[in-house]
C-alpha cells in the first residue's frame, strides 16, 4: 500500500502541515488562483520525477522557460525548490519500504557532496552561457535520454553499485560534478548523467539505479535551493508564493511515481514522456525559429543521442555475452 510505512505517514502529515503554515503566512487563495498553472505544471512534472531517472524539473524547466517565457533563472530556481519537496518525499518513500535494504544506497554520502560541488562550479562559471543555447542543451538532453533509454534492452541487474578502484571512482566523481553542473543551469540533470553511468558502466538494476538518482537530485534541490536562498540571496517573495501553490501536488506525486514504478510495467508511460520531450524541443525551435537555435538544438541532439545510445546498447551487449555476472 502506498501509505504503508508509519515514517512516510509522519513525514507526509507533517509536511502537510508546514505547508499550512507557510500558505496561511506568506501566500493566499486569490494567488493560488491566479497562478493555477504552477500545480497544473506540476502533477505532471512530480509524477516523472517520481517514476523516471528524470527529476521534475524535465517538466517544469522548458515549460516554465520556453512556453511561458519565464526568465531561465527563475524557472530553474523554481525547479529546484519544487524537487526540494517533491523528490526528497519520493526519496522517504523509497528509503521507509519494508524490506528496503539501507546499505544500498550508503555511496549516495559521498555522490551527494561531490554533485553539489559540480552544482556549486557551476553558478560560478555557466551562467553567462546564452538562453537559449542552455535551453537548447536541456531540450535536447532530456529528449535523446528518453529516446534511448526507451528503445534500448540495456536493464541491469546489479543490486549494489560494484565500483573498485581509482579509474571507477574518478569515472564516477566527473559524472556526478558533471551532473551537479547541469543542475546549476536547468535545476535539474544530475539524476539523469548518474543513472546512465549507474546502469552502462556498472549494470545496476534499472528500479535501484533510478532510486540513487532520484535520491542525488533531491540532495541537489534542497542544497541547491539553500545556496540561492541564502548564499546568492536571490530567491524572491514571488517565488516562494509560487513555490507553495504547486507544494502539495509534488509531495503527493513525486512518491506516487515512485509506487507506480514498483507495481506496474511503465513501458506505454515512458513513451508518453518520450513523445512530450519529442513536442517540447520541436516547440522550441518553432517558436521564433533561428538557424542558431536549429544547429545549437540539432548538434546537441546527434552527440547526445549517440552518447546514450552507444553506452546503453554496450549494456546490452555486456547481458548478452556468456559469463559475465
């Protein structure tokens, strides 16, 4: 049952609550009203973080940025302060399980430090980089993703991550600064570069593989929203208001996603979000077309494909040969 674990019902009632508090402090119905497509966004966007190595903001960043045009860096903090509620309660959900075994996700103490430096270079060093380049970039990310991870039989089978040595450890630290880089432009990104390592390089199982992803990004969200908050000091008024209209539809779905992967065959699901990625990048560069959005959208497209196809077919290929565990 999903609301089975006694820790989750504690968590979630006492979210619940603050959330009261905060709304009845800091914001109103008639806000809440006006800004209904923040929650609307967001039912779709915590059920993907919940049930895919994609975090919420795959959803909420190019809708908020592209469709609505709302500035880059808003739209990217409000990922990462939705994901602070939503994927950290995918994450109590995951954890609370009954026959949950803890010690699999022990490496997240160090994978969690280390994406949030990447995070942390990253507002120091990428953040001057054009809109619509870093748009491009994240439509682009997010649809070849799918797109391969969709089409590929790459499905591990490793329950705990078997990394030995410096090559593996370096191999890894550079995905996750990597990852904790692109959290800094989208808010989001660092779940999916971790899970293609995860499940190409050391054959994770897909279910535990997605769990420590969703889990790194939550880590991400709340750290990177507490650096906004109060290192840059830029998080507004507006934002938190906003912020609270779509809080109670993430801390529901996002661990819903979470129990829908683990009960059902998510198959016809995951082509539903292929196709939305599909719409959002082709809505992209037909809205106001350029030749620079085409080739930036294009370039990023072919290479990234082609990163994550060769490594998950190499998955495949790793399955299928005689004698290997």
């Amino acid at each position: 049952m999903f609301f089975e674990s006694r820790i989750f019902r504690g968590w979630y009632a006492g979210m619940m609550l603050l959330w009261l508090l905060l709304f009845a402090t800091l914001s109103s119905i008639p806000f809440l009203l006006d800004h209904w497509h923040y929650p609307a966004i967001m039912v779709l966007g915590a059920f993907v973080a919940g049930l895919t190595p994609e975090g919420g903001g795959a959803v909420a960043f190019p809708v908020l940025s592209v469709f609505f045009e709302i500035e880059r860096e808003m739209a990217r903090d409000f990922s990462l302060m939705i994901q602070s509620v939503g994927m950290t309660s995918a994450s109590i959900w995951i954890l609370s399980r009954k026959g949950r075994r803890l010690a699999t996700y022990r490496p997240l103490l160090w994978m969690i430090p280390v994406s949030f430096l990447g995070f942390v270079l990253g507002m120091a060093l990428l953040q001057t980089i054009p809109v619509f380049i870093i748009q491009a970039l994240f439509l682009s990310l997010i649809m070849t993703f799918a797109l391969a991870y969709v089409s590929s039989t790459h499905r591990g089978d490793r329950l705990v991550l078997q990394a030995s040595g410096v090559g593996d450890h370096a191999m890894l630290a550079g995905v996750l600064i990597a990852g904790g880089m692109c959290a800094s432009l989208f808010g989001t990104g660092a779940d999916i570069v971790l899970y293609t390592m995860l499940v190409t390089r050391f054959r994770m199982d897909e279910k535990v593989a997605t769990h420590m992803s969703i889990m790194v990004m939550a880590a991400i969200s709340v750290l990177g929203y507490g650096y906004r908050f109060f290192w840059d000091g830029d998080i507004t008024d507006y934002q938190v208001r906003t912020w609270l209209c779509a809080y109670p539809v993430v801390l529901f779905m996002a661990p819903f996603g979470s129990y829908i992967l683990h009960k059902l065959n998510v198959e016809w699901m995951l082509r539903g979000i292929v196709a939305l990625n599909i719409f959002q990048l082709g809505y992209f560069n037909l809205k106001n077309p350029s030749w620079e959005k085409f080739a930036w959208s294009g370039g990023f497209s072919v290479v990234l494909f082609a990163i994550f196809w060769l490594s998950l077919a190499r998955m495949t290929r790793q399955r299928r040969a005689p004698g290997l565990g």
